[in-house]
C-alpha cells in the first residue's frame, strides 16, 4: 500500500531541469530520506509534493487521488501533510501558542480549547511550555524550529515533509532535533525529508533516495545506498559529506 | 561596586570629552544663527521685509480669521485621513486578489491608482470642487469644502495604495508559503500572515503621506474654501501686508512637525528592531 507515489515527475525553471522523471513511493509509517547536494532537486520535490510548485510532466498520487490533477483544489491536500522549512517560516507577528493554533482553528476547524490543549501538548513534548507566549524572535533557531514541526503536527498531518530542517542551526542544536524526528519515527510518522544528516538517514530511514542533478540515481535501504553504494555518483557524494 | 583605576580614568577622560563636545557645539550653532541672522537684517530690502512680513500688529489682527481657517484644514485632514487609509488599504488588497470573478475590480483598481496618482493635486481639487458642480447630479455634495476633500482622498488615496501593495510585497515570499502549506486560502493568507506585517512595514512612509497631506488641505484654498491659507490671502490682499502668510506658516509647522517627530521615532524603532542580534 502506498500513501504517496510520484511517476515520471519533471519540473524545471527556465532551461535548467530541477526535477527530471522521478519516480518514489512512499507507504504509511515510511520514513524516505533524500539525499543529494545541494540543488539536486530534494527541496523542489517536497515543494512539488506539497502543491507549492507545479510539474511540468507526471502525476504525484496521494492516498488514491491524483493531486495534480488541476481540478484539485490543493487546500485540501495540503491540509492531510505537514510541512517544516529549512528556514522555521514562523509568523513572527504572533506568538508561539498563537502560530500552533492559526491553521487548526481557521483550516480544520477545530474549536479554540481543543486546538489550545492539542498546541501545548506538542509543546510540552518539545521541552517548549514555557515558550507558549513568547514571540519567535525571542527563541533560538533550535527552539523555533521545534515550534515550526509543532505547528506542521497541530492538524495531526498523515505526511510530514522536512525540507533540511537542521541545516540552518547550530551543530550543537541540531542533535535535540534530531532526535525529536527519531521520537516521531519510532511513533510511525510518515516521513519525507530532504537531510544532510547521514547519520540520521541510516538509523531512522526505512530508504534512502539519493538525488543527482534532478534524477534519482540510487534508492533502496540505508544498509544497502549509505553503506554499498552501486552507484560512483553516490559513492563520491558520501565520500564528501561523510 | 568597585572600579579599576584604568575604567576610572576612561570615565574621566570620556566626560570632558563630552564637555568639549558640547561647548563646540555651542559656539558654533551661535556663531552660525548670529552670522545668517545679520546677514538677512543687514540687506537692503530688510526693513520692508520686516513691515510686509513680521508686522507684530498685522499678526494679531489677522490671526483669528487665520486660525478659524486652521480649524477647517484641521477637520478635513482628520475626515481625510481614515478614509484614505482605508481606500488605499482596499485598493491594494484588491490588487493582491486572485479570483477570477474579481478582475475587473482588478482593473478598476489599476486604472484608479495609474489616473489620480499621475495628477496634480491641485488640478484635481479643480476639477471636482468646479466639475462636479456642474454635472448637476443628485445626492452629491455642492460645498467645495467637502469637493476638496473628496478631491484630496481621491488624490492621496491612490499613493497610500501604493504604499500598502510595496508593504504587501515586502513581506517574504516564505510566509506565504508556510501559510499555503498549512492549507490557508489566499484570503486567511492575506488577513492572518501577510496584511499584519505588510501594515507594520508602512507606518513610516505611512506617515510621511499624512504630513504631506496636512499641508496640502491649503489647496482646499484654490477653489474658495476659507482655510487658513485662503484667509490669508484675503487679509494680505486687503491690508497689503504679508505677514499673516508668515502665521499660516507657522501654524503648518506646528502641526506637521509632531507627526514628523513620530515618523522618525517609529522609523528608528523599526530599524532597531530589524537590526537586534547583529553586531552595531
């Protein structure tokens, strides 16, 4: 059973071809790590999946529905995953608790206590509480992020999409993140990030897709692309960055 | 709490320097104000200048008419103000719309803000305050005071617009995209991301409209409205004497220079906001 599946999917911006024939699939309680270097496509794919860009060519299914189908509205896509930048993208106009409870209470609905109770849960979990009322600018880049994962979780997303979430932080914050994600892994989250962090690919990934100028060159388990590459693309990526 | 002997005299040092400072600064501002002042009351034509322009007695015989002018720039800028800034605001979320069936307020929109934006004002209080007359139309209001006006919100309300669709676009792209991906409409996106920033980006040249608005109510005077500049000039012409420009002058100062005050002070606020946590 899948609960995403991409065929064929091209996208380029201008002459430059950023996504080229991609295929992936991704069943429920997957976590699918994408590696690459930088501008190998891993963040427009995941902006591709999320309906924030269009393809040029190739259809992406979620759950059974073709979401590129134009007809489609994508609020309503949107609304079954998360999404977290590599940049937090908080509203720095509002507060913690307020940037958490937005998207529940005018998108799903959901009533003003129940959205409240479901915010600080999530921050309780991230070590945040006391941050509730605090404005974003007040957190360190390690904090805000968690509380950019905590606003992607609030609606309870089936699909959390992680465009290089620790890239931005300081190494010594990037392992409290790190291990909030394994946290949600080990929950059965469905996952799919774009990382840098092979480390983290290795233990939590259940594949790893390995991206090369907008195709994806190798995928299989972490044991089999992180360890026994067949690929020399992949082979001499791994040497750099390991 | 104690301290060293070095930050002592650093402290010493620091405080006669700013002694020095300030006793430079003295002189020279006397020297400088000394020097125009007598050059101005040494020219020839000074002592007409003084009777035409700073006659003591013509300022306080023309001063009540003049102020009672003041009164009606005052109003119309205070009626003129909230409108405009609402006008502008929705001519510029009109612009940011998407919806198909909404492009020909898109169009209107656009027409608006490229024909009164590209007009004098001066021109367009003309033409309302003598065209609209003249039209003969029902319902519409015939008191030039309140043609002025209507001239002046159409006028200024199409820069204001401009001034909140640079706000809008000034917000980072990235916002939008973290309130798509949390599946808001382009409305919620508008009303609960963009517009809160968009609006705080703009006081400052917000403000710097409405300064120059306060003093453009004196065209209200081209087309008869007795403002403070029209009094004037119905005083000065009737007493061949000038000074109760001087005193409109002054009244104009005192109005727009607290607003200005403020300007810079949110100005400075925002910058400072903007530059917290980089090295100064």
């Amino acid at each position: 059973m899948t609960l995403l599946s991409l065929a064929g999917v091209k996208k380029s911006y201008g002459d430059k071809m950023v996504l080229d024939d991609v295929d992936l699939a991704v069943a429920p309680h997957d976590v699918v790590c994408l590696i690459g270097a930088s501008g190998s496509g891993k963040s427009t794919l995941l902006r591709c999946v999320n309906l924030l860009e269009q393809v040029d060519d190739g259809v992406i299914e979620f759950d059974g529905q073709d979401i590129t189908d134009p007809r489609v509205d994508p609020r309503t896509v949107r609304r079954r995953m998360g999404m977290v930048f590599q940049a937090y993208n908080l509203f720095p106009h509002m507060s913690v608790l307020r940037n958490i409870t937005l998207a529940p209470q005018i998108v799903h609905t959901v009533g003003q206590d129940e959205s409240r109770t479901r915010a600080m849960e999530l921050l309780d979990r991230f070590g945040l509480a006391d941050k509730a009322d605090a404005r974003p600018d007040q957190l360190s880049g390690g904090q805000q992020q968690r509380v950019a994962l905590a606003r992607a979780l609030a609606a309870r997303p089936e699909l959390l999409l992680l465009d290089e979430v620790t890239s931005a932080l300081d190494p010594e914050l990037v392992g409290e993140m790190l291990a909030v994600l394994r946290d949600l892994a080990a929950e059965g989250t469905t996952m799919l990030l774009a990382t840098h962090e092979m480390g983290f690919a290795r233990d939590v990934a259940t594949s790893v897709c390995f991206l090369h100028e907008g195709r994806i060159l190798e995928q299989g388990p972490p044991s089999q692309v992180l360890v026994e590459p067949r690929e020399e693309r992949t082979r001499q990526f791994l040497r750099r960055v390991l | 709490m104690s301290v060293s002997a070095v930050e002592l005299e650093r402290r010493r040092v620091r405080r006669s320097q700013s002694l020095r400072r300030a006793l430079l600064a003295t002189l020279a501002t006397v020297v400088f104000f000394g020097v125009v002042g007598l050059l101005v009351t040494s020219s020839q034509g000074w002592p007409v200048v003084k009777r035409t322009f700073f006659d003591p007695h013509s300022a306080v015989d023309a001063f009540p008419s003049v102020i009672k002018g003041f009164g009606l720039n005052v109003v119309m800028f205070l009626v003129a103000e909230p409108v405009i800034l609402v006008l502008g605001a929705a001519v510029a979320i009109v612009r940011g719309t998407r919806s198909a069936a909404l492009f020909p307020l898109r169009v209107v929109a656009v027409l608006y803000t490229d024909v009164f934006r590209g007009i004098p004002s001066i021109l367009l209080v003309f033409l309302f305050a003598l065209g609209v007359p003249a039209l003969r139309l029902t319902g519409v209001p015939t008191s030039l005071f309140w043609l002025a006006l209507i001239a002046l919100v159409v006028s200024y309300g199409a820069y204001v617009a401009e001034v909140f669709r640079a706000g809008i676009e000034s917000v980072h792209p990235s916002q939008v995209a973290s309130a798509r991906a949390l599946g808001f409409s382009n409305a919620q996106t508008m009303r609960h991301v963009v517009l809160p920033q968009a609006v705080r980006n703009v006081v400052p040249p917000l403000l710097n409209d409405f300064v120059s608005l306060q003093k453009d109510t004196a065209l209200a005077g081209a087309v008869g409205v007795f403002e403070a500049l029209f009094a004037a000039r119905d005083y000065a012409n009737f007493h061949f004497n000038f000074t109760p420009y001087v005193v409109t002058a002054v009244l104009f100062v005192a109005l727009t220079v607290p607003l200005a005050r403020l300007t810079d002070y949110l100005g400075r606020r925002s910058l400072g906001g903007r530059l917290s946590g980089v090295a100064r």
